[in-house]
C-alpha cells in the first residue's frame, strides 16, 4: 500500500471529523483516481465538478467546504520544500513544489471553487498546508500568526504567476478555523454570484 493513499484517508477522517465537529468521520473521502478522472474529463471539455484535487464530499454536506476550496494532498517528497523556488537559478527545471502549485491552481479552477490549498506531509515531520492569502483573510484568520507568508513568482503553464501565500501548521488551522466561518464565507460567495 503507498503511503500517499494511506495519507489521503487518514486526512479525509480528519477534515470529516473537523468539518462535523467529531460527529462523524464520513464526509470526505478521496476523489476518483485523485483528481484525476476530472482532470482527463476536463482536457474534452466535461466537466466533474467536486471531484477535482485529491477530496471529495461523499455527504451532501460536505459539498460546501469542496465548493470553496480544492485540496491538493502530497505525502513524502522529504527533500522539496517551498525553499526550492526561492533559490533556484533562472534556467532550473520546474521545482517539485511548482508543480504542486500549478496542479492546485489548476484543478480549482477546473472545479469552479474559490480556492485552493496544498497539504503536505512529509516523513516524520507535521502536516503543512499551504493557502492563498485572500483564502486566509476572507476566513479572518487574523488571530493566527502563520509561519511564514510569503509573496514569490512560480511557473505556471510556462508563464510566471506572482502569489502571495500562507503555511501554517494543518492541527492549528483546524484549531483556528471554524467549520461555521467556512461555510458563512461560502453562503456569502454565493449570494454575490
């Protein structure tokens, strides 16, 4: 068994029992073929809306928290970090965490939600998740002091695409975000829509 798939099922508890409040651990599980059968479906012009990135709502309540943001999951990968993309030369290949960035991108705006978000474990260490930060403000995390934020130019599609970006630790987002400030801030999208 890989330890990628055992990581999305573990994760997918989680964000069931945080999104529920520890009522049930059923809410999310893993997206068809990690996102991908959505993926091949879009390049022909279907769409597979909610079975985008690597979490999908298998309980209609859960199709709030995949309307607003797509989760891309990565285990491993020890050895890339977000560092790599600040101290590459110019001519360096696409950097791991690029990629990462680009298929986040990429498959929240496949499935139409607000945002995205990369959660990243490596081996033996914390579970990170890195967010836009229009994703962190319009959840008014202000109270939280992220580990770093950080504004960089990344290579999406070939081109350059400035962002700013938010990593903190995955238990203290679940600590600081409220599933209710979640769903408000989607029920608002929606009604501007």
């Amino acid at each position: 068994m890989a330890k990628g798939s055992q990581f999305e099922r573990d994760f997918c508890k989680q964000l069931s029992l945080w999104w529920t409040e520890g009522e049930t651990d059923e809410m999310f599980w893993r997206s068809s073929n990690s996102g991908g059968r959505a993926t091949v479906r879009a390049k022909s012009g279907k769409s597979t809306k909610g079975q985008c990135g690597d979490v999908a709502a298998i309980h209609p309540d859960g199709v709030a928290l995949i309307d607003l943001i797509t989760f891309e999951l990565k285990r491993g990968y020890s050895r890339s970090t977000i560092h790599d993309v600040f101290d590459k030369p110019k001519t360096a290949a696409t950097q791991t965490w690029e990629s990462w960035y680009e298929q986040a991108t990429t498959s929240a705006l496949i499935n139409e939600s607000f945002s995205w978000a990369i959660v990243h474990k490596r081996d033996r260490r914390d579970v990170m998740i890195y967010i836009p930060e229009f994703l962190f403000d319009a959840l008014s995390m202000s109270e939280c002091k992220p580990i770093i934020r950080f504004s960089t130019d990344l290579v999406v599609d070939k081109q350059v695409v400035s962002d700013t970006i938010v990593m903190l630790r995955w238990d203290s987002f679940m600590q600081l975000v409220e599933p209710c400030k979640v769903k408000a801030l989607r029920d608002n999208l929606q009604n501007t829509l």
